[in-house]
C-alpha cells in the first residue's frame, strides 16, 4: 500500500528524495553484502548509489571506513553485469578523490590498471592516472607509472600516448618512478606481447624472499650455468600479514630474517634433513594435513604432502594417546598402485605419551611413465612399542614390533600445480606459445550443470581460475573456463576449457605449457 503524503509533507520536499536521510555508519554496514556469495547486482549497485550520494554531500570518510568499503567494492568486479560494474568504477573514481590513506590511492591506481583496459572508454581513465604522477606523492606516483604501462601493453590505439606519457616520467625526482618509467618503456617500444604479458601485466609469481635466497646461495657457489629462476620458490600466502613498516627498528638493531609463510617454514625444516638434501626447492606443500586415523584412536597420524622437481616428501605427524607405552623408531612403509619408488624413511625416534613427533618417507616420482602421477598409497605404521609407567613415566628396556594400519593416502594432479595469478589471460596466452598444445574433447557423464562442472574441474587441477571465468552466468548452456598454474620444475601451465551444456556436459580442453610433459599429464589426468 503507497503511503499518502499530506501538504506538509509535499512542502518539506519529504517524498521527493528517497536518499535525503542516509546516514552513514547504517550504509557502510549494508555494504557488507558486497562480500556475499552470489552477488546480487542490483541490491549492490543500490548500495553504491547511496556511497556516491554521501560523498557527493560532502560526507567525511575516515581510514578505516575508506579502506573497508574500497576492498569490499573491489569484489564486487567478479560480477559480468556491466551496470554495478559501472558504478563501482564510478564509486572507486569519487573514493580516490578523498581517500586519506596512498595505500588506498595506490591499489586504487592497481585496480584500474588491472581493469580500466578492459572497458568501453579505457582512455577516459588515462588522464586520471596521468595526474596522480603530477600532483600526488612519491608512492603514488610509482603505482600511477605502473597502470599508465598496464594500459599500453593492451591497447594498441593508445599505446603512442602512453610513451609520450612516460617519456615524461623519466624525469621525475623520485628515483623509483623514474626506474619504473625507464623500464616500462624499454618494455613497451619492443611491441612484443610477450614481453608485455612476462614484465608488465603478469609479472613475477616467484617468492620474494626465496628470490633473494637463491640468488645468495648463487653468489657462493659460483657456477658455470645461468641463474634459474625456475629454481625459486613460487611466491604463497603470507601465515601473517606483516606490518613491520607500523614498528620503527633502530638503525643499530637490523631484524631478523625469518620465514613467513607456511612453506618457507617447510623449507626451512625439510632443508635440516640430510636425507633431503640435493632435492632442490620445496614446490609445493598441500595446503591443508590429510587425517589417516579416526581423532579418538589410540595413535593420530596427520600427513603434509611435500612436492619437489622429481621426488615427494611425505610429512607425517603422530601423537600416542596411550601413557602406559612409549613407541620408538616409528616410521610409515608405503605401497604405491603406480611406478613411485620408495627410496627412504626417516622415523621419529621416540613418541612418549601425548608428545607429537614426525617421520617421514621420500618417494621418487615415476620415470617410465611421468604421466602416471596420480596414484594411491597403502599406509602402515611400524614401531617399536615399550611399556611404561603411566605414574612414573619409566619405561621398560626391552620392547617388542608392532604396526598399525592407517587410511590410504591419495596423491592427485593437484599435488604437482601451484596455483598462480594470471591478471590477463590471453596475454599469459600468447606468451607462453604454441609449440606444445594439445587438445581434447571429454563428456562429463555424471555432471549436470556448468556450475557444478566448473567447481570439480577447479578443484581436480589445482589451478587459479582467471578473469573472474569460475563465475558461470545465469541461464548460460556455454561457458569458458581459464586456469593459470605452474607445474612442478616451473614451468607454465594454461588451460581453457570449453563448456556444453545440453543432457550432459562436454568439455573441450585446450592447455598450453612450455614444456610438453605438463600438457601430456593434465590430458591423461582429466581422461
């Protein structure tokens, strides 16, 4: 029922305006449905029409609250509906205007970088960029220099403006924007695009303190090879975000390197094994601990499964919950159903009662057939079992040999690809080239819907889906599918897959890689 206004009303102009009493904290708590899963386009782009207007009141935005609403709207881009994505370019554009925070301006100045390009009128967005190197500071400027570039390196029409653009920039006082503008445009006169995909739109996906470890151990161990930078560490997500620039250190006391993601730590630790020692850098540990044992049995066992160039490294943590025993010289035998080669176990020595200790059993990867990487171990856990004390804790001399079935351990496709971000696919494409791809065509019988059939392919490689493609829009029967990955070794992997949908779904898989082996092994996997 429409509400009635009365003369008063009409004279206040209080049914003219349906914005005219917003306030601001009960706005940015509803913009907390940018964060939800489907995104509901039209509720959003509600949500953002009432940020604009608050700012265009002249509404105060603090840090906090900038930097919060900034990195909720930036999601708000893996939706395809070009109206909210309209409006999030307009909202972002008015934030910029007056965020207090560089941090903000910068990966304001990132995401246009990464997204202006791809619209209808790219250059529009160019004099924006072009005037936070003029009038803003340092930082700002570098992070301007470096959208100015990702702009030139995917539009031909426009890219003579850009060099005349940061020809100006090499002038700049600032060392760094003056680096970044010497470089860029080194890069982009070439007109190559597969420099342009190498240096400027996809970049480096190398651990950075890893790169700065190899490139050490390099300068000591001087070598007749090049450096290779398929040597380094992938670059993971941080356990912690660190904010050491918050917490001044005296110039007298330098910090500590330490390592700061989960997988250097297991470098770190897989390196003090001598028996581990000539394996190369840690690719790939599995993000999460497989349980092989019930969390109420006598022994919980929990394996991390490490990957390197051409062997694994199982990691298995134990814990005896039994305080009448002690187990020695525990290790876990494993029985592969394909050609791995178990070369060697490292048992834990002693696991008193509710002590946890790890083993661990280095397997080469097959070399008959290096297809064959997906594959099954049986799992059987041997020890030496001394009775003891549960009073006292001591323990009698003598023991005897036992050994405890656990659960099979699944190695998959997955263990052998680390996921990377590929800001522009038919860039990372085209550079990779296409001297080893291969093309296959597979019907997913048991599969009945995109949604579903994009979400197990996902999952199965292992691989970042790219250009927000894992998002299948409604009422769709097509769909294409992009995957970025780096196979075990460092090289390179893309897939597209095209998706038909009619009783069942068919998927065309076209994958490219700059090594062949890569390609054979998604092939025979997804078969």
């Amino acid at each position: 029922m429409l509400k009635k206004f009365d003369k008063k009303d009409e004279e206040s102009g209080g049914g003219s305006n349906p914005f005219q009493h917003l306030e601001k904290s009960a706005v940015l708590q509803e913009a907390r449905v940018f964060n939800e899963t489907p995104i509901n386009p039209r509720k959003c782009a509600h949500i953002l029409t009432k940020i604009l207007y608050l700012i265009n009141q002249g509404e105060h935005l603090g840090t906090t609250e900038a930097t919060e609403a900034f990195f909720a709207m930036t999601k708000l881009f893996q939706s395809n509906d070009p109206t909210l994505r309209r409006m999030c370019y307009l909202t972002i554009k008015e934030m910029s205007c007056i965020a207090e925070d560089v941090i903000i301006a910068t990966r304001i100045l990132h995401l246009l970088g990464q997204e202006g390009p791809k619209t209808n009128n790219p250059s529009k967005y160019i004099r924006f960029i072009y005037n936070r190197v003029v009038l803003e500071h340092e930082e700002v400027r570098a992070g301007a220099v470096s959208a100015l570039a990702k702009f030139g390196a995917q539009n031909e029409e426009m890219l003579p403006s850009i060099l005349v653009l940061l020809k100006r920039c090499v002038m700049d006082d600032d060392n760094e924007v003056r680096d970044r503008a010497t470089f860029y445009l080194n890069v982009l006169e070439q007109k190559q695009k597969a420099l342009n995909a190498g240096y400027i739109l996809n970049g480096l996906t190398v651990s950075i303190p890893g790169l700065e470890r190899a490139l050490q151990q390099y300068t000591l161990e001087p070598s007749e090879k090049p450096f290779d930078l398929k040597s380094v560490p992938l670059a993971t997500t941080p356990m912690a975000e660190q904010r050491t620039e918050s917490t001044p250190i005296p110039a007298t006391k330098q910090p500590e390197k330490v390592a700061t993601t989960r997988q250097e730590i297991f470098q770190e630790q897989l390196a003090a094994v001598p028996e581990f020692h000539g394996l190369g850098p840690l690719f790939k540990s599995s993000p999460e601990p497989v349980a092989l044992t019930e969390s109420e049995t006598e022994y919980v066992i929990h394996c991390t499964k490490h990957t390197f160039t051409d062997h694994m490294v199982f990691q298995f943590d134990c814990t005896n919950t039994l305080n009448d025993q002690t187990l020695e010289h525990v290790t876990v035998q494993m029985d592969p159903t394909e050609a791995y080669e178990v070369l060697c176990y490292v048992p834990a020595q002693s696991l008193p009662y509710n002590q946890p200790g790890t083993c661990y059993t280095l397997v080469a990867l097959p070399k008959e057939d290096p297809t064959a990487v997906s594959c099954t171990f049986s799992c059987i856990m041997k020890f030496t079992v001394k009775d003891c004390d549960p009073t006292t804790g001591e323990t009698d001399d003598e023991g005897y040999e036992d050994e405890y079935v656990l659960e099979d351990l699944e190695v998959t496709i997955a263990d052998h690809i680390q996921k990377v971000m590929k800001l522009n696919f038919e860039a990372a494409w085209d550079e990779v080239g296409e001297e080893f791809e291969k093309e296959e065509t597979f019907t997913l019988s048991t599969i009945k819907t995109l949604e579903e059939a994009v979400g197990n392919i996902v999952k199965f490689l292992g691989m970042h889906p790219c250009e927000r493609s894992d998002k299948v829009p409604d009422n769709k029967n097509t769909h294409m599918l992009l995957l970025a990955g780096v196979f075990r070794g460092g090289h390179d992997i893309l897939v597209r897959s095209r998706l038909l949908l009619l009783d069942t779904v068919t998927m065309q898989v076209t994958a490219r890689s700059s090594e062949e082996l890569p390609v054979d092994i998604i092939l025979a996997s997804v078969g």
